[in-house]
C-alpha cells in the first residue's frame, strides 16, 4: 500500500512528512494542532499518535474541558464586557462599540460613512471623527464654516463668507479668487509704436522716439526750434522735420541756393508748392491727395465718417467750430451728381457722356456692374461707414440691443394692465382701480404669486412690500444672496440672471456662448463679392476687397477711366484693376503720351519716318526718330596711287599700294587701298586649320577669272561680298566682318573669312544654306558682276553633316 502522508522509499518503507509517522505515515503525532479539540481556553498536550490530553481552567472539565462549573471565574470578556453563566458555559454582554463572543471586536462607526461634504470619517472606540474640507465644519462637516477667518483674501476689501466657500472683494488693480492676481492694465493704450509696463492698478507707457504724453498720443513737435532757414516751412513728422523751402532754395534746412522745382508749378487744384533738396513737394487742400495732388481724397479710409444721406457723408475736421465736415459721398464719381431718394436710396444725375448707376459707363466702356446691388442703404439703428471708391471699404452696424428674455411674452397683467418688462421679472401697471401684482384684485395689493421663493406679502395701499426669505433679496424675493451671479461671470455686457443653482448669461448683440465670451462670426455667410477677404469684428465686418473693386460689399468695380489716365484724345477701356488706352494715330505707349512717326536729324540731312538709305556698304532706317543700321565692317577704301589733285583717301589714312598677290585679275597698276597712316593692313581670319568655330567661318571662292576684267584686287571682290543683302538683313543686330586672302593653291580661288559678334549668325547662314550662293544664283542684283564669274564655293565644314570631320560643301553656280 502506498504512504498516506509520506514518500515511498522502497517497498514497505516511508519517508514522513512532518508531524505524520507510522508505517505508512497514517498517525497523527500533532493531533492538538491538525484538530484543536479542547475548548473553553483548555490547554492541548500530543501523547502519541493520535493522542492527546487537554488541560482544563479553573471552572471547566471534561476530555476537552467541555463542561463548564464556574465559566466566568478566568474573567473571559474583554474591554470591559459583563460574563454571563449558562449550562453551556458563559455569554458575554459587550461594552458599547465592541462585539464577538469576548468582546474583542470593534465595532466599525463609519460604516456607513456619516461625513457630508466629502469629509472623511475616522473611527473611534464606540464613535468616529471627521475630518472636513476647509469650507465645511462640524461633526459631521454639515455646517458651513467661516472661511474669512483664515485671512485668505491676500489684496482684498473685505472677506465675505459664503455657504460652501468665500469671496474677496478685491482692491482695484488685483483679482483671482483670493485677490493675488495682479491685473494687466495694458490694454492697447499707448498708441504710435509704445510699448504698455503693467503696474498695481495702473501702467506706464514707453513711447517710441518722437512721442510723448501719457498714452504716447503728443508728436514731439521737432519744428518748435524754427530749424528752416531762408523763410523755410517746417513740417513737423515722426521723430524728425522736413524744411519745405521757398524757390531758389534747398537742402535739408533751406540753406543752399539751388534750381526752383516748383518751377512751373506741378501741384494741381490751387495747392502751394515748396523746394525740397531734389524734388518738391504740394502742399494738397484738404479734399485732394497725390503726388501733384491730382487725386480726391478718401476720407473715409482714414477718418471716422458717418453717413447723413445716401450722398453726404460727414467726417471729422479741423477747419470746423463744430468739428465736423459734411463732403458728398462720391458714389457717383466725377461724372455725376448724387441725388437723396426716400428711404435711404439714391440715384446718379450723370454728366453729358456717361451713364450707368454710377456714371460709370460710356458708350465706349466694357465696365460690368454687378446687377442686384444697391448702394447707401441707410437705416435707423445703423451706420453705413462708406468709401466712394476705395480699395479698402467698411461696413458696421452699431445696434445696442438687449436681447433679453422678455418676461411679459405670457401676458401675466390682468384687467388691463400694462406689463412692463424687467430682468427676471415683470410689472404692471394697473389701471381703473385694480392693484397686486397682476392687477388681479380691487382690494388687495397680495396675491399668492405677489412674492417668490416663499416670501411675505404685506399690503400698503397703493403698493405692496415682500418681507423675503433667507437667501432671498429684490421687490419680489427673484434675486438670491450669494447666488452663482457673484461675481458676474457673464462677459462683455452680458446679464446673469439665476436659474436654480446654476445661472444663465443673456448676452449682447455680437456676442454668444454660455459666458458671452464667443464674437458672434458676421462673416458668416460670406458677404464679400469679387474675391474680397472679410474681416470679423465685434458686431461689425468689413469687407477687403481684391485689386479693382470697392464698396461695402465690394460689388463694384472701379473705373480706372475715371481720372482720364489715357491723354491727347485716346479713348480709355476700363478693365479689371486697370484700363487700356486706344491711342489716336501718331501716339502710342500706355497713356498715348509717346509721338510716333518722328523724323530722324543726321550728319548729312533729315530722313522722314521709315526712310532706308545706304550708309557706304552698310544699311540705314529711320524708325520713329531713331536711326538704325546695319553693321558690316566696310573695309578699305579703294584709291589711285599718286593721284594727282584731290585727295581720295579719309582723313588721317593714306593710299597704300595693293600687295603683288592681293591682284586677282592682272594688271593691278596704280591700284591701292585706304589705310590708317599709322596701321598696315591687318589681315583678319578664322583658325590656319579651316575649322568652323563659334563665330567664325571659312569659305573658298572659285571664280572663272577668263570672264572678269582686269585691274581687280581680292579686296574688290571682298568688298562686293559685303554689299550682299543678306549680311544686310541680319548684321542689324549682329557685327559682321569679312577679310579676303588669295588662295596659295589656286589663282583662280579667294578664301573668304565671315567672323560675326556674336556667333549665331554664323549658324543662320548656314541654316539657310548659305544665302550668299542663292542670292548670287537666282537673284540678278547689283552684285550680279560677280556673281555671273561664280563656278563654285565651297564652305568647312558642314552643320547639316553633323559629321565631326572636315568635309567641303560644294555649290556649283
């Protein structure tokens, strides 16, 4: 058989665990611990396996001191508990806060926990303690605790306790819910560029070089020292001056005599014109702009207007005891008249020669209109901020409406009575004698509904007085102390008005959210036309419109034509952010202000318009009042040795005698060439190794000299290859040179050189297969002489080959 409390060794032999023994390890050797048999505090010894003797107390016998004689002598209950007999032995009767058969087991007082508040509970003998938030006092954190008594309120007028928390009236300049927050007070005050430093309930403000005052706002006046001289005008800028000075005068301070500018006067539109030291300067009316003050000035980009009517707008001004200066609107432009019409519209009374809602239009003009808009509306409760013909337009509404509930919607005044809205509250007015709340009763000003939240009604004649609640305050007990109003938590204007223990903010017009903190979105839907941006303010937008447009929606599009940009009787397009001149004959440019068809003046004569004429081998035309002319270097002239009289030479060259091998055609007698007196010939060629290059290119001449006449030179045939009207055509805009060498191979061969600057004509000659050969082949010219004595030419090397190698193009004439 196997070990029951044991591991088999070998055959009938265990090996025990501990406190088992016997042959099979079945006994017992720890009876009083495996089963704990003596009872009532009796003591248990093992006496072998499975064997034990129980030691009984005082009062009990018994095997397992199972029989009680005196139980409650060995004092059994605990922490103060009373020992009862029985026949079974005792019962103890437990001091409050204890329990178990011995009174050892304190009972648990925080369970369930009796702490409000979040408090929590600590347990004692028979009772518990809380421990409470700072807000909560009491046994079990029920009663509201005085939280000013800590001081927490660190800038603050006074403390004032509230149920379940406090609040500190700050000191101006601080708060936070215990008044350690220091306000910023920069706000954008200083204005031109100062930067804002934030104190305790204040600021100073670091102004920018050229300012002054408190918010930066003065502009140093750097004119007060008279610094112009010689009856200068100072015009005071930012952080500087500049001298306007009277004529003949210039320089930084009108100290240097210098040219009048103003000279005839420049400034248009009665404006006074001043010398600066390289230009001048118009000193514009107040209605004009520019340079030369030609432009009407948009007050409205940078000055507040309000629009009287559809066609007056009034502006802030100066000149004005009452500040202010009434302008038309200019919505009509310069071509025509605004007319007021009821109910804030307009119309146009246009000039002569223009029509469209603005006056915008000719008969000529392709200007497109957006249909549907009309322009100036004007109403009650709104400003219509309006710019003629801006690139920057604005419209704003200012409305000032308390879109509050309206506590009178249900009609709450009987017997006529006239109900009279409030904030969370109505009153009415009652009429022929009726009185109360509702005008409900001839002879009670008291009704059940007079006083809210459980307040007291007494009447007092003509009116009734309501004696309110804890908590409860106003005529009729609407408004709660210490309510979740205070502080009013709704912002930019907005009122709070308690709903139970919450509250709810009724905010104002451009405002939304349920703390009145979000800017109601006026962009939405978009309301700029034309690509215009929109840009969101409170309660306003206004519309930024693209390049050509203007208007409060930017609906219209500009008439470019309209400051009659095109001159000397052109008629002008207008077109989108621009216009388009069509120019009378003999005008051209942009504004018609170039002349066309101007004669040329040269050394010789006058040349008309588009008159050619030849310039020795070189062509001429005039274009417009510029000459333009061929550039083919000519080369020598030829001449007579020792001729006698006039002298046939330029000046400064001198008649050198043709070298022996230049004579193509014998006898070259008494023929020379005009050469610089200081300079011999030059002979100018391409690469000894024929090669085309980039702007250079050999070609060999092949003449059939039996047919030519006597007494020519290389140089003669060189200089009729100069006069070809191909080289003519293109050296208009490259420089062409053309030198002639006899052949050492042939007498009857000339190698020609063609050097071009730069070297692209080089490959139009040869794109077009060398024009010189069909010009000489099928045009009968005046170079026809020689072209009749062609055999053949031949040019090194080919582009159209392509080859890389050195190959002849042969044309047979």
């Amino acid at each position: 058989p196997g070990c029951v409390h044991g591991t088999c060794i070998e055959p009938w032999q265990c090996l025990c665990e501990t406190n088992w023994g016997g042959q099979l390890c079945d006994k017992d050797l720890n009876y009083c611990g495996t089963h704990p048999p003596c009872l009532n505090g009796g003591t248990c010894s093992n006496t072998g396996p499975d064997k034990y003797q129980c030691s009984c107390p005082e009062g009990y016998s018994g095997q397992n001191c199972e029989i009680a004689e005196h139980a409650c002598l060995s004092d059994p209950c605990h922490n103060g508990g009373s020992c009862l007999e029985t026949s079974t032995g005792f019962e103890c009767v437990c001091a409050p806060g204890w329990a178990g058969p011995t009174c050892t087991d304190n009972i648990d007082d925080c369970s369930p926990n009796p702490c409000g508040h979040g408090g929590t509970c600590q347990d004692l003998v028979d009772g518990f303690k809380c421990i409470c938030p700072p807000q909560w006092t009491g046994k079990t954190c029920q009663l509201d605790a005085n939280e000013c008594e800590g001081k927490p309120c660190v800038n603050a007028n006074s403390c004032r306790n509230l149920i379940g928390s406090y609040y500190c009236d700050c000191i101006t300049g601080w708060s936070g819910h215990n008044c350690d927050i220091n306000i910023n007070d920069c706000r954008g005050q200083c204005q031109n560029g100062g930067s804002c430093r934030d104190l305790v309930n204040g600021y100073r403000c670091i102004c920018s070089p050229g300012y002054a005052g408190d918010h930066c706002e003065k502009d140093i006046n750097e004119c007060a020292s008279n610094p112009c001289m010689n009856g200068g005008h100072c015009q005071d800028e930012i952080n500087g001056f500049q001298c306007l000075c009277p004529a003949g005068f210039s320089g930084n301070l009108c100290q240097v005599r210098s040219m009048d500018y103003c000279e005839p006067n420049p400034c248009q539109n009665g404006a006074q014109c001043f010398n600066l030291a390289m230009d001048y300067f118009c000193n514009c009316p107040e209605d004009y702009e520019g340079k030369n003050c030609s432009h009407l000035k948009d007050h409205c980009r940078t000055t507040p207007c309000e629009v009287i009517d559809s066609c007056t707008v009034a502006v802030a001004s100066n000149s004005t005891p009452e500040g202010v200066r009434y302008i038309s609107s200019n919505v009509c432009g310069p071509h025509g008249k605004c007319k007021s019409q009821a109910g804030g519209k307009f119309t146009c009374e246009c000039n002569k020669g223009f029509t469209g809602t603005y006056c915008h239009e000719t008969p000529n003009s392709f200007q497109i209109i957006s249909s549907g808009y009309t322009s100036g509306l004007i109403s009650c409760d709104s400003y219509f901020f309006f710019s003629p013909l801006p690139s920057l337009s604005l419209f704003q509404t200012i409305a000032d409406i308390n879109d509050y509930i309206n506590d009178c919607s249900k009609n709450p005044c009987h017997n006529g009575g006239t109900c009279r809205d409030l904030v969370n509250d109505f009153f009415c007015e009652c009429k022929n004698g009726w009185k109360g709340k509702t005008c409900h009763s001839r002879d009670s000003q008291c009704d059940e509904a007079t006083c809210n939240n459980g307040g007291t009604c007494y009447d007092e004649g003509d009116t009734f007085k309501c004696m309110c609640p804890a908590g409860w305050e106003g005529a009729t007990c609407n408004i709660a102390r210490n309510s979740s109003c205070l502080p009013n938590p709704c912002h930019n204007g907005g009122t709070c008005v308690v709903s139970g223990d919450s509250f709810t903010c009724v905010c104002k017009e451009g405002w939304e959210g349920p703390t009145c903190t979000q800017n109601t979105n006026d962009c939405s839907p978009h309301p700029c036309y034309n690509s215009g941006t929109c840009v969101d303010g409170d309660n306003w937008y206004r519309c930024e419109c693209a390049p050509g447009f203007a208007g409060p929606d930017c609906r219209i599009n500009i008439n470019e034509c309209q400051s009659s940009p095109c001159a000397f009787g052109a008629t002008c397009i207008d077109e989108i952010n621009g216009y388009r001149c069509i120019c009378p004959p003999g005008r051209s440019g942009p504004g018609c202000q170039e002349v066309t068809g101007r004669p040329c003046f040269t050394s010789i004569r006058v040349m008309p318009d588009g008159a050619k004429w030849d310039d020795d081998c070189n062509t001429c035309q005039c274009l417009n009042g510029k000459v333009t002319c061929s550039k083919v270097w000519c080369g020598p002239r030829p001449c007579v040795i020792h001729a006698k009289g006039h002298n046939e030479c330029p000046a400064g060259h001198a008649c050198v005698p043709v070298k022996e091998d230049h004579c193509f055609t014998h006898p070259c007698t008494a023929v020379g060439e005009c050469w610089p007196s200081n300079q011999q010939p030059v002979k100018t060629k391409c690469n000894s190794d024929s090669y085309y290059q980039d702007n250079c290119a050999n070609i060999t001449f092949t003449f059939n000299k039996e047919m030519m006449a006597p007494g020519l030179t290389t140089e003669h045939i060189c200089s009729e290859l100069r006069n070809l009207n191909i080289l003519k055509n293109v050296s208009v805009e490259y420089s062409i040179y053309i030198t002639c060498e006899p052949s050492h191979l042939a007498n009857n061969e000339i190698h020609v050189a063609i050097v071009s600057i730069p070297g692209t004509f080089l490959n139009v000659l040869v794109v077009n297969r060398l024009d010189i050969c069909v010009t000489c082949g099928f045009h009968k010219n005046r170079n026809s002489w020689l072209c009749q004595h062609f055999l053949w030419f031949s040019f090194h090397p080919s582009p159209l080959l392509k080859t890389g190698k050195k190959s002849w193009l042969h044309v047979h004439i």
